[in-house]
C-alpha cells in the first residue's frame, strides 16, 4: 500500500542557511555554494554556468554536488549540510575522491586495511570516465588515503570511478532501503535490468554471463534526533578493481581479536555507465520522490569557500588527525598464539623469530592497556624473564599509532640490548604498517 511521504516545510530554513554564507572583511558576501543549470549532458561542471547562489537557501528540496577530491573535505561538507540544514529539509549530495580506504566509525584499521600496502602503492586517480574539469592528469598517482568517517557500516574504496551518493532527511521519512532503492531504479532507468537491493541493503548486478550477484554499491547511516544520513558508494568505472582485495586484506587480521565492526567481503564489479549519465539518472529519480513546484538545479560547492568555513575546517582537522583515524579504535587484543578467548589457530611466525616467543597486548584507543611479552633473547647474561617483564611495564601507556618503528620501540623500553629487536621488531612493524 502506498503511504504519502511527509512534504517539508519551509519554516525555520532561511536563518539556518545562512551559516552557509560567509562575509569578507565585511564588504562583500560569498557564497560557500554556486548553482548550476538543470541537469544536462553537455556537462555540469563548465565554467560558464556558475553564478552567484541566492535562491536555493531558502527551499526544502536541495540537490549540492562537490568538484573536489579531497575525502576529508568531502566528507566535512556532507557533515556541514546534517548539522546546519534545516530539519525539515531533504538533502541530496554528490561527490567522488581520490583514492582513499574509508573505514567505519566503530572499526579496526589494523584489521580493516593493509596499511603497508596502503601507504606505499600510488594509484590511479582518474578514470577515462570522470569528467575532465573535476580530476588531475590521468597519469597522476598519489598514496591512498585512510579515512575514519563519522557513520557507522563497513570498509569501502574510493576513487573518481566511484560515485559517493548522499540523502539526509527528517527521521519520519527514513527507513534503510528508501534510498539504496532510488540508486536501484535509476541505474534500472540506465539500463542495468539485474540491479537490486540484497538483504544486507547492498546494491548488487547479476550479469548473464555468470549468474552470480557483485556488490556495486555499499551503504552507511548516521541518525540523530531531528536528521538522518543514509550515504553509499557506487562502482561506475574504477581502474583499480584488482588492488582493492589486497588493500583490504590486513595480515595482521589474524593476530587480532577485536569488539568494532568487522567488514563482510564480497565480490565487487564495475557498474559500466559514465558518472555524467549516473549523476543525473539519480537526480532524476530523487526529484520524482521528492517533487516540489520549481525544478531544482544542482548546487556545486565553492571549495576555496568551503576550505575557510568554520565547521568544515574544524570537520577537516579531526578527520584527518591520527587521533581520530586510529585512536577511535575500540578495544582490541592482539596475541601471537591461541587464548582462552581467542582460541583461532595463529599462522607461523616468521622465521628468525625465536620459538619460544610470545606476545600478547590489548589497546584501547589506540593506548596500549597491557602488555606482555616473553621469550626474548638478550646479549647480555641477565635474567630474561625479569627483562621480559620489565619491558612489557615500560610500553604500558604508549599509543600505538605514535609508534613509527617497533625495532627501536622494543630496544629503547629494554635496558638491556634485544638479540632479537630487529627481527621481532621487524615483523610487528609488518603487523601494524609501519614497513
């Protein structure tokens, strides 16, 4: 049975938008937002078609769409829009970044991501499919991001052949597949029949050829009292579907016992459709659920505005400080042979290691809370188990994510010299991506 979605009212939205404007030195106003022209296929993003925002702060229904790659940018101004939008209104945001691993907000990145990986292979940044006035040289690379972001949900992978899609609404109006089902039918309208939300509120094709379901598209929410934020990735054409399995593959996963959320894998394809075409089949879709007298145009974020706007700096800062990125992590234990409460067979420990090593810590954001260590050989005639446990004291209290090389970690909290720091040293540093 059809229900009438609840229209927004337009009470209340003018002094709440004005946050999205900025004065300079009190002469002349600027606009964190331009406009576009309605949807069109002879591209969103020419010059020619900005102008000055006025009328769209004061309406219910507002499509934004972001020129830039920067994730932590992107992902504040998506933050911006929840917290300074008005209540009653229903949001649409569009954007695509540069490579980047973003994590959930209750997840383990030393189980979530491989972290040597990530920090050492550039890759792509564009697509032959992004629009040429939003991306760098095709021939660009850079490392891959990690970002923590503020919604719940599960690991996913960015890039400009990735779409990001974004809906916030009043919490009367949402429920956790409305949206994956707007992002459904438009790629239905786009020519992909197969597309359809699972029972894990993925969007997933089931291609002829083989009968079998891909992941295209994943999704996360954040509710609070008076919004709710439903966001997804969509697959359209990433360069680089055959690096995200070992991006997101940690080798220390099996070491770790941890209470975040944990990743469910699945086998992930290119959609096939430009991000043009993509873009606007969902504001199609999005203005036919949420109809209003005039024709929405498409707002495009001013990023040299939005980098000087207050909550979005703020927003920047804490996403891309080392605090939040690995010291958010909920308690973990890491522990090189089975335990009482994480009895899963270890693999071997790599040769050079001696035998008789053992080592077993829990952290809590990102603070080691314990520590033990045993089995270490030292140069000097002293007792080793007294050196153990005296070492195991000493890093009591460090965080993890401060530590840049667990070789010269081990050896400076020993006041004996470590026979095996480099080896032992060398291995917890492949652990925790410090190699």
């Amino acid at each position: 049975m059809a229900t009438r979605r609840p229209r927004p009212s337009r009470a209340g939205i003018s002094c709440a938008a004005k946050l999205l404007i900025r004065s300079s030195h009190g002469q002349h106003h600027h606009s964190l937002f331009t406009t576009r022209p309605r949807v069109s296929t002879h591209g969103l993003l020419h010059p020619s078609h900005r102008r000055p925002f006025t009328t769209n702060l004061s309406k219910p229904i507002q499509i934004y769409r972001s020129p830039s790659t920067d994730p932590y940018l992107n992902l504040s101004i998506e933050h911006h829009l929840l917290q300074h939008t008005p209540p009653s209104s229903i949001i649409l945001f569009l954007y695509t970044n540069r490579p980047s691993v973003v994590i959930g907000r209750n997840q383990n990145p030393w189980v979530e991501v491989n972290l040597s990986r990530l920090r050492q292979k550039p890759l792509p940044l564009t697509t032959p499919h992004h629009h040429p006035s939003s991306a760098p040289s095709p021939n660009e690379q850079q490392p891959t991001s990690l970002v923590r972001r503020r919604s719940g949900g599960g690991t996913v992978f960015h890039d400009t052949g990735n779409i990001n899609w974004t809906v916030i609404v009043p919490p009367p109006i949402f429920t956790r597949t409305l949206h994956a089902e707007m992002i459904t039918r438009s790629l239905i309208r786009l020519g992909i029949p197969t597309a359809r939300v699972n029972e894990r509120h993925d969007i997933v094709i089931t291609p002829s050829s083989d009968q079998k379901d891909y992941k295209v598209s994943g999704s996360a929410y954040k509710l609070t009292r008076t919004r709710s934020l439903h966001h997804g990735t969509c697959l359209l054409s990433s360069p680089n579907l055959g690096q995200i399995s070992g991006l997101l593959r940690s080798p220390a996963e099996a070491f770790i016992k941890a209470r975040g959320v944990e990743s469910v894998r699945s086998p992930i394809r290119n959609v096939g459709i430009d991000t043009e075409r993509f873009i606007q089949g969902v504001v199609e879709e999005f203005k036919s659920m949420y109809p209003t007298d005039d024709d929405e145009e498409i707002v495009v974020v001013d990023e040299e505005i939005a980098r000087q706007e207050g909550s979005i700096v703020k927003g920047m800062a804490e996403l891309m400080s080392p605090d939040w990125i690995y010291g958010q992590t909920p308690q973990f234990t890491f522990s090189t042979h089975p335990t009482e409460d994480d009895p899963r067979p270890r693999p071997p420990l790599p040769e050079g290691i001696p035998r008789e090593f053992s080592a077993h810590f829990t952290i809590r954001h990102g603070e080691i809370q314990t520590f033990s260590i045993t089995g270490l050989r030292y140069t000097d005639d002293i007792d080793a188990a007294s050196q153990d446990l005296a070492l195991s004291q000493a890093l009591v209290g460090q965080r993890i994510h401060h530590i840049t090389d667990w070789r010269e970690t081990l050896q400076s909290a020993s006041s004996t010299p470590i026979t095996d720091a480099q080896a032992v040293g060398g291995w917890l540093n492949t652990m925790f991506g410090l190699s």
